[in-house]
C-alpha cells in the first residue's frame, strides 16, 4: 500500500505560493564527521516552522464550502495547530484549535499570530487525549469539519510533498533517507514518493526511545496503542499511529532507528553551537539517528529531514540536563553526611577531582540523628572520572547511593 504519486504531484501544485520550497542544504561538518555526504532538508524554514503547513492547507483547501461552512476543528499541543491557523488564515475560513491547558504559554501565542482572528483556541483538559476528545464533541455538536493531524490521505500526500522536493533538488543519487516518525503522516507520504522514484534509496524512520508507537506495530503486525510514553520529543511522541499511516509503513521502511531522548538533547545542543540552527526535539531526530548507523552510512548519500525548530525556550535547561546525562558527564547520588562541622569541606576536598563541579545540592539537617541525607548534582568534564568518585567515596566510607540508575526518583527531584 503507498500514495498515489498522482495526488502528491496535485499537492505540490496546490502548495505552491504556500508552502516554501525550503533548501536541501549540505553540511559540511556532518559529512566530515561521518566519512559521508550529508544533506540537510530544512524544512525548520517553513513560516510556521515546521512541514506541518503542507499537509494542513492541501487538506483544508480542498473541503467543499458545505464541509466548511460550519468551521474548521483540529486538536493539537504543536505544529498541527500551527499549521491549521496558518492554513485558515490563508483561505479565511473560521478554526476552533483545541489545546491542552499545559500547553506552553509561547505555542498558545504562535497558533494566535499565524491565525489572528480566524482562529479561536480552546484551551481544555490536562493532556492532548483530553483536549482531542473535546474537539470531537464540539465537532458532533457543531457540525464542524475536524482535521486530523497524520492519518488522512489529503494530509499525508501533503506531507509528502516534502519527497517530491528532495528529488528534484537533489544533484546526485540519494542512498540513505532518514525522517522522524511521529503519527506517520510525513514517512507515508516520503515514503510513498521514494518507493516510485527513487526505490534504491534506504528509507529510515527515526523514533524516540520514549515512544515507539510504529515499530512496536510493525513489529506487533498490528497498529498497537502504546500505554505509557515519554512526551519530551513532543512532536513525534504518540501513543498510537494512524491506521492508514500504519499500512504505508510497514510495506514501505526499511528500517525503524530509535533514539535515546537523551542523545535528541545532545543533537539540539550540536546544532545550535555548531551549526547556529534551532530545532525541536523531533527536528533533532533524524540526525541524531545517523550515529547509531554510521557505519552504514560511510561513504553515502545521505539526506536528513529537518522536520521543524518550534522549541520552547523555557526547555533549555531541561535539554541540557538530559544531554549531560546521556553523555555520562552528569551524576546524582544520595550522600549520607555526617552531621558535624566540617563534613561538606571534606567531601568537597577529598572527594571531588579538580574538574568536578556540584551543580545540584539538596539537604535538610536532622537535629536527633548522627548522618543526613544530601542529594548531590556532579557535572564530570570526563565521563570516567566517575568511577574515581564512587572510589573515593568508598575509601571515605561514606554512605551513598547512586540515583542515576532510579531515573524515576532522580527526574522527579532535579526536574
């Protein structure tokens, strides 16, 4: 099962004036760094800043005026709503965006300014399962036309626009595709170009360790709800794909690479000292991905979708935090001190090497016992010093434990 190439190329037509035609760029530093030529698709340069105003305004610009004459309905924390507002404001038609009421404050704002008074945003519920299922009940009582953010064949060929463009901008053979997986509607629609066009090219989607709701379906050989997900790489963390999606992915990837949220983290902080280039967890995907394959990938064509750069600022310590944990240059332990004058200088000058600094310090004195617990933050400038700190630490005989291993306990008092 895949796409009509028909119904992209109509989608690539009706885009145009729309959707930029953003850059296939090369990057220099990735392609030295992987014995490889790297292409980047900067699909980050959108004006809505992410690939989602494709798929979003191919399908709402082909309802009939009976399917919107009673308003235009999405749900959506992201790009999606971004998206729809875009789109609605180019063809004037009135949108109801439904959005969590934890929604950043700065992406309820964007949907505002790309919508203006087109769009109304609702803000309902604690999750996005909430917030889509008051949609569907404004929808049924309104009579509204609701769009779905991936699993819609309008949308999907949409995004699929995205393939099209690689190919023609491409000025050699592409041996490696790597995209981010989210609800499918973008690897459906590439994919869908790729197996017609360019069917020698190696289709990988990428998703976060958190939340593999394709590959647990593909490999289940049946579209699977996911239980529990990590939400943090949000616009590609779904607990379930769509049906249609689903088919066109199982017949067409190759392969499915996940990657650690905490390697997305190390990714986005790469770009942005390096390369100057903002990105969003699910942007940072696909490129993130090449190091798990790179001895694959030695000597390719290699061309990465850059699927969007909607990150929220007030994240950044948070991705930084992650980044070092992944790396293994940050560190949380449990210290039992002793409760004498003096205890904390000793660690500090006894147990912590030179280039060993405390990030994070939290401990309470208790008057009736002899030791007090301290959770202590250590960032390393190598990551094998850590084994000299636990050394150290047990030559001391203090009583400690490492919470590194207990992620539940350390992210729910750091984070």
């Amino acid at each position: 099962m895949m796409m009509n190439l028909k119904q992209i190329k109509e989608a690539a037509l009706n885009l145009k004036g729309v959707a930029a035609e953003t850059p296939l760029m090369k990057n220099e530093n990735l392609s030295e760094h992987f014995a490889a030529q790297v292409f980047l698709k900067r699909e980050d340069l959108q004006p809505v800043r992410s690939y989602k105003l494709r798929g979003a305004y191919h399908k709402i610009s082909s309802l009939s005026n009976t399917e919107t004459s009673n308003g235009i309905v999405c749900a959506s924390a992201g790009n999606h709503a971004q998206g729809v507002a875009y789109a609605c404001k180019k063809l004037q038609l009135k949108a109801t965006i439904f959005m969590p009421l934890t929604t950043p404050a700065q992406k309820v704002k964007q949907v505002k300014l790309f919508g203006k008074e087109w769009v109304e945003v609702v803000l309902k519920g604690d999750t996005f399962d909430d917030a889509f299922a008051e949609s569907q009940l404004f929808c049924a009582e309104h009579n509204a036309t609701f769009i779905h953010p991936f699993d819609d064949e309008k949308v999907i060929a949409g995004q699929g626009t995205v393939g099209l463009e690689v190919l023609q901008q491409s000025q050699q053979a592409i041996d490696y595709l790597f995209f981010p997986v989210g609800g499918g509607g973008l690897a459906s629609g590439i994919a869908s170009v790729f197996k017609q066009l360019s069917p020698h090219t190696k289709l990988i989607g990428v998703e976060p360790e958190g939340a593999t709701s394709m590959k647990t379906s593909i490999k289940n050989g049946k579209n699977t709800t996911l239980e529990h997900i990590d939400k943090f790489v949000d616009g590609a963390a779904v607990k379930r794909v769509g049906d249609k999606t689903f088919e066109i992915c199982k017949e067409l990837l190759d392969d499915i690479v996940v990657v650690p949220e905490g390697k997305v983290c190390t990714t986005i902080l790469q770009l942005y000292n390096e390369e100057a280039i903002v990105v969003e967890p699910a942007g940072a995907l696909s490129i993130a991905a090449l190091d798990l394959m790179k001895d694959k990938i030695v000597g390719k064509s290699v061309v990465c979708i850059v699927s969007g750069s909607n990150n929220d600022i007030t994240r950044t310590e948070e991705i930084k935090e992650r980044s070092l944990l992944y790396e293994g240059l940050k560190h949380y332990f449990l210290v039992n001190f002793s409760q004498r004058p003096g205890a904390l200088k000793e660690f500090v000058n006894d147990v912590l090497g030179k280039n060993d600094d405390i990030t994070y310090f939290q401990f309470t004195k208790k008057n009736n016992r002899e030791e007090g617990p301290a959770v202590v933050g250590i960032e390393l400038k190598c990551k094998r010093d850590l084994d000299s700190i636990e050394q150290r630490l047990q030559n001391k005989k203090i009583n400690f434990q490492y919470l590194s291993e207990h992620r539940d306990l350390f992210t729910h008092l750091v984070f």
